[in-house]
C-alpha cells in the first residue's frame, strides 16, 4: 500500500443505489425553449422513450436543506419529454456533489462501428427494423444502411 499502508478511502461519485423520484421534486436548472423542442435530437430521445423507454437515466442531486427536493444536473430533455408524456416520476441516478460538470461533455459519442454492432444485437434479438427506426426516430433506409455497413 501507499501513504503510509492506510487505505485510501475514495468518494462515491454517485448513490450506490438509484432512485424513483415523483417529477414535481425535481427542479431543473433551465427552461426548455420551444427550438429546443422541435429539434431533431428532442424528437430522437422521445422517440427512444416513447418505443423502449428510459435508457439512460437522469442523474440529481438532493437540494441542500431541502429535503425530498432534487436538482436536475443531466436529463432536461428526457424529463421534458417524460413530463410532455404526462409520467408521474422517473429513475434517477443521484450524485454525491454537484461538480458543475456537464456529464454529456466528459461521454464518448458512439462511434459507426459501435452503431453498426448495436443494430446488428437489437435485430439478432428480434427488434424489428421498423421499431428500430422508431425508437431512433429515424428512416427505416437508414437503419438498412447501416445495418449492412461493411467492417474491415
């Protein structure tokens, strides 16, 4: 061991376990605006609600003070959706500390061979090509497409 042979005891980014929150005790940190609303990566992740539901769940943090009330620190458009939906609450990952930390900056976006391997495992599951594009809000001609990507 280093330091001394002590453990080290490292902080928990997150609750060990995740939790259902009713959307009222969530407080968000900006208003969603109608642009947002009628882009394509909105109707994307509704979509994707809307076929399979919720994939990546928003992350919180409980509001200091405030008990049973949670800040929305990654998720505005899936709780947007989910409340244009009429959903009561949703799972929710809950942090330890707010970093001020955008968590869609430090992900990696997927790359084509990733995508291609994804269609591949939803279709070899039985996911069929038509709710694939709905779930992706996307042409069915695009799912083909890169269904059939050739991988060298």
């Amino acid at each position: 061991m280093t330091h001394g042979d002590r453990p080290r005891k490292i902080k928990l980014a997150f609750e060990p376990t995740s939790l259902r929150i009713p959307l009222g005790e969530i407080e968000v940190l900006r208003a969603m605006p109608e642009t947002t609303r009628k882009s394509p990566k909105y109707g994307q992740i509704a979509a994707s609600i809307r076929e399979v539901g919720i994939i990546e769940p928003p992350v919180v943090i409980l509001v200091p003070g405030k008990e049973e009330r949670y800040r929305l620190l990654d998720g505005h458009i899936r709780i947007d959706v989910l409340k244009a939906r009429g959903d009561k609450d949703v799972v929710c990952i809950v942090a330890t500390a707010d970093e001020a930390i955008t968590y869609n900056k430090r992900i990696s976006r997927m790359a084509i061979v990733q995508e291609h391997k994804m269609i591949l495992k939803a279709l070899e599951k039985g996911v069929s090509e038509e709710r694939l594009a709905r779930a992706l809000n996307v042409n069915i001609s695009s799912i083909r497409s890169k269904r059939s990507v050739s991988i060298r």
